[in-house]
C-alpha cells in the first residue's frame, strides 16, 4: 500500500512507482469514481497525433460525436 498526504491546497502527488507501472505523465487526466466502497482512480493517458490520426477508420457504424466523444475519453481505436 502507498499513501500521500493531500496539501491545504487540497494537491496530492501520484507516488513514483504508480506513475511507472502505470505509465503516467504530465498531461494525463486521472478519474475520481465515487463508489459504495470509497473511491476508485482511473488514468487517462493523453492523446497524441498518432492515437488520433486513426480514429476514423473503424468497421462498425458509428459518427462523428461518437469519434469524438471515445477521443476525449482517451480511448485508442
């Protein structure tokens, strides 16, 4: 277990070993889900132009809001 102290600015760092095995960096978003059992973090890597580039190119049928809402959830395609 690994545990981090939450500053009067309410900021909290994200120990180095969670960054690594998880991979995340300046940029990435983290979740905060609210559960029954307390709170669950999820990361959200940052797009880049090469996640992005082919977002389009999918067989099911879909549209352009849904495009764009899977990028803004950081989900690759």
């Amino acid at each position: 277990m690994t545990e981090t102290k939450i500053s009067k600015g309410f900021q909290t760092v994200v120990p180095s070993e969670i960054r690594k095995k998880f991979n995340v960096g300046p940029g990435d978003v983290m979740e905060w889900i609210s559960t029954k059992e307390g709170v669950k973090i999820r990361f959200r890597k940052k797009l880049s132009l090469l996640d992005i580039a082919g977002i389009g190119e999918t067989e099911e049928k879909t549209n352009a809001v849904e495009l764009k809402k899977r990028a803004q959830r950081g989900e690759k395609m």
